[in-house]
C-alpha cells in the first residue's frame, strides 16, 4: 500500500523534487466540533484537504476535497492560514515525491451530508475540540488545528 511519510527538519528527509499546492478545511458544525478524518495512507488524523487541481480555485478544491474525503459538502467561511515551511518534507512512496509542504487552511461549516469514509479516510467523525489533543497526527496538522483553535485575529503566515 502506498505511503505518506511526513519528516520535519531531519537530515534523513529526501531531498523535495516538487511543490503542490494544496489545501486543507477545518470544518466546524454547530456544536464547534471538528470534522476530522483518520488516514488511510499514515494513521494519522487530520482535517480534509488536498491538492488544488488546475483550472480550479482555492475555495472550489476545499469544498471538493472536503466532499471526497468525507462526505460532508461544506462551505467556505474564512482562512486560518498559510503553511510553506521548506524543512516539512512528505515522501509518497507510491511514485518517490518528496514534497515540500505548501498548505492554504480555511474554514469552513457543513451544508449537507454526513460523515462517510473514502478511499483517503478509514474514519470519519465530528471531534469535540477538548479531544482534538489525544488523536495521533503529524506535528504540522497538530500546528494548523492548534492556530485555528487559539483564535488569532488574522491568519498564520509561514
């Protein structure tokens, strides 16, 4: 099965040979809980979210992303932040990319659906924010969660 492998400033990364980018959606229902998915390709938790394909919009790619992972069709409300920090590094096995992070978070609230899984997501669930803390995810989604949940006044830039 094809791997994603995150490394985060180690000499061991491979070298990055490409730069997508890509976006990731916090989504929130009513009750503030987060949308979150359990990978399928790392066993990691995380937000859905994804490459932005060509010929499409930022918005557009979050709200297709969000629907495919997910099953949730969701709205976007605002942005968390931006994330390019060259020494985060993801290996996909499958082809040998190695790719440096390159992450647009935004907001968002469901308009219709309910969580399915996908071939991306072994599980599916609205997480309270108080039990985001115990999933097991990469340190960058922990960093992108943990910015939407302080609440800054004006988006992450980095």
């Amino acid at each position: 099965m094809a791997r994603r492998i995150d490394f985060y400033n180690d000499p061991s990364a491979p070298a990055p040979n490409s730069l997508v980018p890509s976006v990731n959606v916090v989504v929130t229902n009513d009750a503030g809980d987060i949308l979150m998915i359990h990978r399928t390709d790392n066993d990691n938790w995380a937000v859905p979210g994804g490459a932005i394909d060509l010929g499409e919009s930022l918005p557009a790619a979050a709200i297709r992303e969000t629907l495919e992972e997910t099953g949730i069709t969701c709205e976007i409300t605002g942005i968390v932040g931006t994330y390019t920090d060259p020494r985060h590094v993801i290996l996909y096995t499958s082809d040998g990319e190695a790719r440096q992070e390159f992450s647009i978070v935004l907001t968002g609230r469901p308009i219709s659906g309910e969580p399915t899984p996908s071939d991306e997501s072994r599980e599916v669930r609205w997480v309270p924010r108080e039990q985001v803390d115990s999933l097991t995810m990469d340190r960058s989604m922990r960093l992108r969660i943990g910015h939407y949940l302080a609440g800054a006044t004006g988006p992450h830039i980095g």
